[in-house]
C-alpha cells in the first residue's frame, strides 16, 4: 500500500511499467474531466473508473488477483480501510471479475481527501467508501485499474 498526495506520484515511478503509464497519465490529466464509468488509458492495462456514491458504515471488504487499484478522491472525503489479505478471511471469490471479497480487522485507517492518493497492491485488501466523521458524504471518486506486470 502506498498513500501520497498525487503531486507526489512521480515518486513511485519505476516500480513497473503498467504503474509508470496510470502515473504519466495520473500526473498529465484533469480527472475531474473523465466521463462517469470506464475511461480506457490503455486497453484492459490500465483504465479508470469514474463513479460518485454516498459513504456508508458497513462498506465491502475487497481485493484482487490482476490489478492494482489507484484510489483518488475528487471531491469529498471517505475513509479506506486497508489490511494485509494474510491476515483476513477469505468470504468470497469471483476470479472473472477479479475480485475476492474479506472479513476480518484491518491494519490502518486511511482518510481520503482531495488530492489523496491510495495505491492498493493484489496483497493489500481495502475496504473504501467507509463514512468519516460519524456522517455520510458525497464522494466523487476515480480507481484506476492496473494491470500487474508478468
């Protein structure tokens, strides 16, 4: 897991190739320009979910198998819960869809804000849309999905 701040994504270049083009493009791109739903950066390597919901107390608990997700709040703000996969239980498993649903107590605690970054790995488990402040929020989000390197 890395959390930053997305001026600072350069950073992290050089971790790996499917990673450096999500930053290039992170660091290029106004993401409050994207369209609501898929945006295609590079085929199915990398691309970016666009989506808005309301926070909630008991939100999914999920992970992946292929992909690396880049969390990004534009506006609002939301906590995501983070854990090593090792150290949860696993509930559920949906390999066509790349996603592995988890019970379990998480490791940190992560506030997201504008201008917040979140880097979640196969082995790091994350359960956002979590409400902060004792109150649900507007979140107007962006995941970009990145393939891992072979």
């Amino acid at each position: 897991m890395i959390f930053c701040k997305q001026k600072d994504l350069s950073r992290y270049l050089g971790l790996s190739h499917n990673l450096d083009t999500a930053i290039h493009f992170l660091l290029e791109t106004d993401l409050n320009t994207l369209q609501m739903g898929k945006n295609i950066v590079d085929g199915d390597v990398v691309y970016i979910n666009r989506f808005d919901y309301d926070t909630v107390s008991e939100p999914i608990t999920e992970g992946h198998l292929r992909y690396i997700d880049i969390h990004i709040v534009l506006e609002g703000e939301e906590i995501v819960a983070v854990a090593d996969t090792s150290v949860l239980i696993e509930i559920e498993r949906k390999e066509y869809e790349d996603y592995i649903g988890f019970s379990g107590q998480f490791q940190s605690m992560n506030t997201m804000r504008p201008g917040d970054v979140l880097i979640c790995f196969p082995e790091d488990a994350h359960s956002p849309k979590r409400i902060s402040r004792n109150t649900s929020c507007h979140v107007k989000k962006a995941v970009v999905k990145v393939m891992v390197d072979d």
